[in-house]
C-alpha cells in the first residue's frame, strides 16, 4: 500500500460505450494507469516529495517521478470528467460565457480544440485551462502538452482534457484519432468542467 491510490471511476466500465469501450477502459485505467501509480509509490521513498502533493510533484520533479506524477493527474482529470448517462451536451453559466467571449462560440472551441488534439505530434494532451486570477479574469486557453505535461506547469488552471495517446484509444478507433476526439464530446461531464472553473 503505496502514498498514492488507483482512482476509483465514478462510472461502471461500460458506462462509455460506444464512445470509449470497456476494454479500452479495462487496459486504460485498469493497467496504464495502475502502473503509473505503482511506479510513482516504488519512486517515491528517499525522494525528497514524500509529503508533496501531487500536484507540487509534477510542478516539482524531473525525470522518472515526473513522468509518473504527471500521468496520474491527467489521467485523474480525464477519467473524472466523463458520464455514461449526458445531461448536458454543452456547458451553461460563466463557462460558456468564458467560452465565447474567448474562442467566438462554444462550436468554433470544440473546433479548435480537436485540432490541437489532432495536430500534436507523438503522445500526449490537449487541454482547456484557465488563466487563474490575480493574471486573469478566468481567461481560457488552449495547449498541447506533451508526454506526461499538464498545464499546472505553466501556472495554469486545467478544466478539460482529450487524451491523445494511442493507449486511449487504438482498441476502438485504431489510427483515427480525429474521431475519437469528435466523439469524446458525447460523454464530457459539464458539471464536473463547471466546477473546476469556478474554482480556478
């Protein structure tokens, strides 16, 4: 029993599909992730981030422990931000304001966003951040990170995120990474993106 624990889905392993298959969540969560944290747990001890948070890691490490400090976060937030059953297909309140007001319109950001996620190069992530204040009104931007990166990095406030290693969706889609980042919008939890905005 390590520092850090497999997250629990809030979801059943079927409860994706068709968009992301229980299969694909089986290997996804059940074995990538699983040894991201195993890893991170063997790492840690003699470290000097024993008591850090997981987060202070990734903004921290280097090398080994950053690879895998990094890939829990994102994985937490990515497997954290989906439903089987959608509520809502698009986000409402002063998200989808901060999304108009910075991207023209909530289907020129979906737009942008498959983009970045298709036009990045090798492995990584394509996410939707805020700018926290004091710098920002709660501006929203686009990156690409790549490898085991997250925005927190770069002092920002990550609220959504695409997954673009093939690990996430070879099983389903093979090499048609633009599909599935088209059909990933039919199981983002907007509730869940919401309140990661409020709080940035």
């Amino acid at each position: 029993m390590g520092k850090f624990q497999l997250m629990a889905l809030p979801y059943a392993p079927e409860a994706l599909e068709p968009v992301i298959s229980r299969e694909t969540i089986g290997f996804h969560h059940g074995k990538h992730l699983a040894a991201y944290v195993n890893n991170l747990n063997v790492l840690l001890p003699g470290s000097g981030f024993e008591e850090a948070t997981l987060e202070e890691i990734v903004c921290r490490s280097e090398g080994g422990i950053l690879n895998n400090a990094g890939q829990i976060l994102n994985h937490e937030l990515y497997f954290g931000q989906f439903c089987g059953k959608q509520t809502k297909t698009e986000p409402t309140g002063s998200l989808a304001e901060a999304i108009v007001r910075d991207f023209g319109s909530f289907e020129a950001f979906k737009e942008a966003f498959q983009k970045a996620g298709a036009t990045l190069f090798g492995s990584g992530w394509v996410w939707l951040s805020a700018v926290p204040a004091p710098q920002s009104t709660g501006k929203l931007v686009i990156t690409q990170e790549t490898n085991a990166a997250n925005p927190v990095q770069r002092g920002l406030k990550p609220l959504l995120t695409f997954d673009v290693w093939e690990h996430a969706y070879y099983l389903d889609y093979q090499n048609r990474r633009p599909d599935h980042l088209a059909a990933l919008w039919q199981i983002v939890d907007w509730n869940v993106i919401e309140n990661r905005y409020q709080q940035s």
